[in-house]
C-alpha cells in the first residue's frame, strides 16, 4: 500500500517554501521550549518536588514536525536529482 504524500502535488519552489516555513516554526518552538525546560527544572530543584520533571515528556511533540522536515528534503532532493 503507498502512503499519500502531499507534497507530491507542489512545485519544488513551494516545497523549498514550505520548508523554510517549518524550520522557522520548529526553531521558535523549540527556543521556547527550552526556556520553559529550564524554568521547570528550577521550579522542580526549589520546591523539590521531583514529579513536576514528569511533564518534560513534553518535548515529543515536536516529532511530527521533525519529520515533515524529513519528508520535505527528501521530496526535495528526489525532484533535484530528477531534474
């Protein structure tokens, strides 16, 4: 069974586009993710209370965006090498 693939409908310059765009979104996520690591690692080490540490599972959630980034260049580099 193939798998649907989007990007297969964009010209590479949307492509190339599209990825720009996630890489912006996924920098200024994860700028403020850390920031927000560090403020609940000093909250968990001052009121030590460790559970708090629980919700850096957190980060995961940047996955999907990683791999659309993936997908991106390799939709990228599959039409360049065609070309």
């Amino acid at each position: 069974m193939k798998k649907n693939n989007s990007f297969e409908n964009k010209s590479l310059e949307e492509l190339k586009a599209t990825k720009a765009k996630y890489q912006k979104i996924s920098a200024a996520v994860a700028g403020l993710m850390t920031v927000a690591i560090i403020f609940i690692v000093y909250v968990a080490i001052t009121t030590k209370n460790w559970g708090q540490l629980g919700t850096l599972g957190v980060i995961g959630t940047l996955l999907p965006l990683f791999i659309s980034i993936q997908n991106l260049d390799k939709e990228i580099k599959r039409r360049e090498q065609n070309n």
